[in-house]
C-alpha cells in the first residue's frame, strides 16, 4: 500500500530534489586499526532485526488516540479552545497531530538513509564506511517500520519546512563531517529523545514498539556520530571548529521550531499563533521541549564543539545542564528496554498458546 492517497495535506509533489556534490572516496589501506568503529559495526550486524516479524502488527486503533498517549502529554492540553471541543473533536485533534508527528519520524529517517548511504561513499576511513553500511540497512528498516505504522494509522503529513530545510543543508554540503553533525548528532539525537516519549507512554503495542526497536538502533547511531567526530575535530583549526558551532547552534533553534507543527493547526482551522503561543508557555510543552537536547548536549560536548558560541547557546536554550549525562548509560538502557518488549511479547504469546490448547 502506498502512503499516497493517505496524505491529510497533499505534499508539493511527490518527489523532492537535492543536489549533492561530494567525492567518493575509495581506501586500499583496508586498514582496521579502529577497532572502536569495528566493535559497533560487529554490533550493528549481530543485532539486525525483522520489522515485519519482531512487531505484532495485529492490534486495533484507537482512532482518536491512535498512539494511546496520556491526555496531559498533548500538546494543547489546557488550552481553552481545546478544552472546550467534545471528545470526538479532539479526537480529531490528537489523531492528525499524532501522524504528523509519525509522519516527521518517517520522512527523517529517508533523510537518515540518504546520509547514512553518503557517509559510505565520502568518509575516508574503511571502518567507517563498513560501519555506515550497517546503519543504511538500519535506515531502511526504520522507514520500513514507520510507514507500516502510518498505513495502520491511515493519514501522513508531508515533511515539515524546518526538517526539510536542515535535511536539504547537510546534503549539500560536500564535507563528510558535516553530514555526520547534522544527521548523528543532531536529528538523530534529537529523535532519540523524541522516541522515548512514545517508546515510554504509549499504550499501543504497535508504537511503543517501534520506537523502542529504533531507539535500539539509534543508540548505535549516535554512538557512531561520536567516536567519528571525537578524533576529527581536534584536528581541525579554530576557524573551522568555529564555523562547526555556528551551524550546530543554528541547527538547534532549527529543530526545536519543527516542533510547532503549524501545519496542522493550520490544516484544521485552528489559530495557528495561539496554538504555538499556548505550546510556548504551557509547562508540559517547556519540558518536552528541554528534555528534547538530553541526547545531543552530551555529545556535543564530548565531540569538542564547546566553544563560548555552543556553551551560549545552549544556556538560552535552558539546556546546558545536559552537558553531564551520562550518553553511554542512556545507550545500555535502550538495549535493555527493547530486550524487555521483546519479553513481554514472548510471554503473551506463551499464554496465548497455553489457552489454545
Ligand atoms: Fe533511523
Ligand atoms: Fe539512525
């Protein structure tokens, strides 16, 4: 099934255009002295997964809460306009704005494949490009999973303008860390909090699910990211460092306003400014939206983009208090959470055939 006839609001065409510029590279040193990059992609292999056979897709929609997220979570929640609507109009409300959201996961993680395939061809080092492989092949089971979700769901946003913009930005641009900074570091980041919110709310099997899976493998991303740029940067001159931070600093305020979703509340007749301004000032959308850098501050620190414009930034930001968490125990408790959706799958399914016989 295609997600065409499912689109709320019609994209501006069904395809989209980048032009890249970059070199492919090709390495007869075969070298394999990264034994770091070497160990996640040995990783990466063993801990390649079905996403048509790890996840029941079986279970029944709740069409006005697809997703089966708490009330307090939602975006509008508290908003007079919104409380005001009967259930079945917020319903309505909850249900696009639950696919938009699912739509954007989508759409990035085309994005992710596109990056993670670039990354093959235009980084030097063959660790790395045997790493970025792996994660090509994790990227096309991501959108597999999501848009198997949105076809359950049955309505697709088109992708949002700040996400296409920054998206559009990195694949332009011909230096091979710099699709590294936006993709691992930021968008990736970025989702990985964003996916924890589902991944740990969500009452449908389905979607808490997938998130949990690709949070599994996201980790790994990330991880890659890291010991990638960590190396890398050092050697680079303060002109360069420098133009990194700008980039990183812009690209943050990029992603945290994708998540206005105007779209929607424009697509629904809802006054998009008040919406937004509802979402500036209510206390759950200020945490979500902090919370949102607790995967990205960490690395960006580590990676040694720390200078005074970053440091700065993320101070406006509210977020600079993310700079100590702990990214690599944020990583094991990813892996240990998705082992234990697995369990409990296992164990239903226990049940259910100890009650059939
Ligand atoms: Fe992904
Ligand atoms: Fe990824």
């Amino acid at each position: 099934m295609s997600l065409t006839d499912r689109y709320s609001l019609k994209p501006e065409g069904l395809e989209h255009r980048v032009d890249e510029a970059y070199e492919a590279i090709f390495n007869w040193q075969y070298s394999d002295s990264r034994t770091d990059l070497l160990q996640l992609y040995d990783k990466g292999k063993r801990m390649q997964w079905d996403a048509q056979t790890r996840i029941d897709w079986s279970g029944d929609i709740d069409e006005g809460n697809p997703m089966g997220m708490p009330e307090e979570l939602f975006a509008l929640k508290g908003m007079p306009l919104y409380e005001k609507m009967s259930d079945k109009e917020k319903g309505v409300v909850r249900r696009h704005h639950q696919c938009w959201t699912l739509s954007q996961f989508l759409h990035g993680e085309q994005g992710a494949l596109f990056c993670a395939a670039k990354i093959v061809q235009s980084v030097p080092d063959l660790e790395a490009k045997l790493y970025a492989a792996s994660q090509t092949i994790d990227e096309a089971r991501h959108v597999e999973a999501y848009k198997k979700l949105l076809e359950k769901f049955e309505l697709a946003y088109p992708m949002t303008g700040p996400l296409q913009e920054l998206l559009d930005q990195v694949l332009r641009d011909s230096r091979w860390d710099m699709t590294y900074l936006g993709m691992q570091v930021v968008i990736e980041g970025l989702a990985l909090a964003a996916f924890a919110g589902i991944r740990d709310h969500a009452t449908n099997q389905m979607a808490a699910s997938v998130n949990a899976y690709v949070m599994q493998d996201e980790a790994r991303h990330v991880a890659f990211g890291r010991l990638s740029l960590r190396d890398y940067y050092p050697q680079l001159t303060q002109k360069e460092r420098d133009e990194r931070e700008e980039f990183l600093v812009e690209a943050c305020y990029l992603m945290r306003d994708r998540f206005e979703s105007r779209e929607v509340w424009a697509h629904l007749d809802l006054p998009v400014d008040e919406c937004v301004e509802h979402m500036k000032h209510s206390e759950g959308q200020k945490m979500f939206r902090t919370f949102l850098f607790n995967r990205i501050v960490p690395v960006v620190k580590d990676i040694g983009l720390w200078g005074p414009r970053v440091v700065k930034g993320y101070e406006q930001m509210g977020v600079l208090a993310f700079a100590d968490v702990n990214v690599d125990a944020l990583q094991a408790q990813d892996e240990e959470i998705a082992a234990q959706f697995d369990a409990r799958r296992k164990h239903i399914e226990e049940v259910a055939a100890v009650a059939a016989e």
